[in-house]
C-alpha cells in the first residue's frame, strides 16, 4: 500500500517569497487498485506527483510503499510531456529505457503479455513518429511497465487523446494495474476516466477535500440528475424551492442542477415551454458535479457560480 501521511510543502523564491503547495496531505492508495488524484490548477497535484516520483525531495510528513520509504520501490513513471525518442523505433525506446535499470534487452526479452496486451507487436521497428498519438502513450505505458514496478504513477496521460482511445488505454492501465496487483496513482483533471477509478482524492487548495470511491461521493445526487440551461435561474430556483422541489445546485451563470430527481418530476415544477428554459436534459451525476459542489471549481478552469438551496 502507498501511504501518504501529513504532506506539506513550500516552494520558497526570492522574488515571490513563500507559496505553500501542500498542507498536511494525506491518504492511501491500495494494490490492484487505480486511485484518481483530482483538483484544479493550483490545487498541489503537481507537487503530490514530484514527492510521490522522487522529482522533488520531502519536507514534511512521510510517503511510504509497504511500510518501505517509497524511493526505494521500483516505479513506473508515466509523464504528461512525451518522453520517447521521435526518431528512435518503439523497440529502440524500450531498449535504452531497460539501460537506464541495468538491463540489456533483447527482443527474445520482451514480455510478450506486456507487448501483446498493448498491440505493439506489430510495430517494434516503427519510428515512434510515425505511431498515433494513442500508440505512443501506450509505449509509454510499456516503459512504465517493462522494469516490473511495484508501483506506477502517471501524469495526465489522456493529454491529446480522442475518447475512445482514452477508454482503450484505461481499460489496458485498469488491467495491468488488477493483473499486476499495482499500486497505480492516477494524476488527472479527466474526471470521466476518475469516475472509473476505485477512488478518487480529491485536493483542493493544498489539501484533501474528499478521498472515497466515485459512488460514494455521488451517493447524495441519487441516480439521475436534471440539468437546466437557460435564463433567470434565480427565478427557476425560486420556483423549485417553493414547490418543495429537488435540491438545487448553481453551477455555471447559465446552468442550473438539480439533484436526485427525474425529468417527469421536474415538468410536474416547471413548464418545459418556459422562455427562460433553453435547454432542459436528464443524465446519470458525474464527478463533475460532485467537484464543482465542494469547490466552486471545475477542474479545467477557473471558479464557476455555486449556490445551493
């Protein structure tokens, strides 16, 4: 188990003096196990990674696999930026990658459950130049994975990728993560592929906000929610309040929630043909609905309007 107790860290500069990144993080994450770190920008999740991967050294609180100092594990690390060789084939990468551990890999070396498993058998004399975008980051995964780590962290890898390629990957990263029995910790503001995760840790302004599995954090929107897209929400608001409707949520200047309800319940409220309503939709909650109501955040951008009735 990676274990992450009382995490605080300070970036000190001479001309911006002292920015407080973390403040007493902490939280666990389990073998066999995809763990999402989630927040908006600023929120400490590049620092987390820096002190999980070894990138930035600790100065508070301890970050612990199996009870061992985590930088004496064997880690898989998979980076937002590429980190391949453009001209160099798939095979070439993986070979200097396995020099960097001491290895001298030949083809006959190659996990062929590894190498099958990510379709890449294929395409070992392919310049990596040459590959999608989606065959890249699975090279990338193959590094991560190639040296047999007890635990992998990555990045925001779905950077660039379109969704179904993103769900390829995912479903790849899920499996080896089971097969492998990985600690695997997933940096991301993709709060779709969170949502897949078995738990997600939530870090809002250099702390953890929330830290559960998906359904339980959406446990209190109930199976389906109504979005409300439109004008003069408040007026919508007042309405559902005074018919002692479904809670409310505000969560953008033309968006409205609401929560634990259905699109027939709604219409009992309000009049679908109401000029103020654009746009009336029924959907399953989503992390996005969760985060923006304990943080007034979305995760891609700045604060969005939040009231709740």
């Amino acid at each position: 188990m990676l274990r992450l107790r009382d995490i605080s860290h300070t970036y000190r500069t001479r001309k911006s003096g002292e920015t407080h990144a973390l403040g007493g993080v902490s939280f666990d994450a389990r073998p066999g196990e995809v763990t999402a770190v989630i927040g908006p920008n600023g929120s400490g999740k590049s620092t987390m990674f820096g002190l999980v991967t070894g990138g930035l050294a600790l100065q508070q609180g301890s970050v612990t696999l199996d009870g061992q100092p985590v930088g004496g594990a064997r880690t898989g690390v998979v980076f937002q930026s590429p980190a391949l060789d453009q001209y160099l084939s798939v095979f070439e990468n993986l070979a200097y990658h396995a020099m960097l551990f001491g290895l001298r890999l030949k083809r006959s070396d190659l996990p062929a459950e590894l190498i099958d498993g990510l379709d890449l058998a294929d395409r070992l004399d392919t310049r990596v130049d040459e590959l999608s975008g989606g065959f890249q980051r699975r090279v990338e995964l193959a590094k991560a994975l190639m040296t047999e780590p007890e635990l992998l962290v990555l990045d925001e890898p779905f950077t660039g990728l379109d969704p179904a390629v993103r769900d390829g990957f995912f479903a790849m990263l899920e499996q080896a993560t089971t097969s492998r029995g990985l600690v695997t910790l997933l940096v991301t503001h993709d709060l779709g592929m969170a949502t897949r995760c078995a738990r997600v840790v939530l870090l809002d302004s250099g702390r953890v906000a929330a830290d559960a599995r998906p359904s339980e954090l959406l446990a209190g929107f109930g199976s389906t929610v109504v979005v409300i897209r439109g004008r003069e929400l408040h007026g919508i608001e007042a309405q559902v309040r005074e018919a002692k409707g479904p809670r409310t949520l505000r969560v953008a200047d033309d968006a409205l929630l609401l929560c634990d309800t259905s699109l027939r319940d709604v219409l009992k409220i309000l009049d679908e043909h109401d000029p103020r309503i654009e746009d009336i939709e029924a959907r399953r909650p989503s992390l996005d609905d969760y985060f923006v109501s304990v943080s007034g955040f979305h995760p891609q951008g700045g604060i969005q309007e939040l009231e709740a009735a």
